[in-house]
C-alpha cells in the first residue's frame, strides 16, 4: 500500500491536505496580486507614525510660511 492509496483511504487526511493546499494557493494569489500591482502591505502602527510625521511637517510648513510672510 502506497502513500496514495493511504491518504485516499484516510478521510481527515484528505481533507487536512485539501485545506492546506488551499491555504497555500489563496496566500500565493495574495502574494502575486501584490507583486503585479506593487502594492506593499504596511502595519496599522507603521501608518499612523507615517500619518503623524506629515501632520507634524504641515505644521512646521505653517509656521515657516508665516513667519517668511
């Protein structure tokens, strides 16, 4: 008795192999999605440092516009 025969015979077998293979094709899509439109993936901590640092740079663009003025 081969592998295959015993996977097909084991039913949770199947099925834990069946979801695994999923798994993996859905984070390959994800994966190769992100590649063809070059998108990247930012953490939410990461983006409101990045949302703080530019609310940071207008006010500082405000107080040298006013004080150049």
């Amino acid at each position: 008795m081969g592998i295959k025969e015993t996977i097909e015979k084991n039913t949770m077998l199947w099925f834990l192999g069946a979801l695994l293979t999923a798994f993996l094709a859905g984070i390959g899509a994800f994966e190769g999605t992100l590649r063809i439109t070059g998108q990247t993936v930012y953490s939410k901590g990461k983006f409101v440092q990045t949302v703080e640092e530019l609310e940071a740079y207008k006010k500082k663009e405000r107080c040298l516009f006013l004080f150049l003025r």
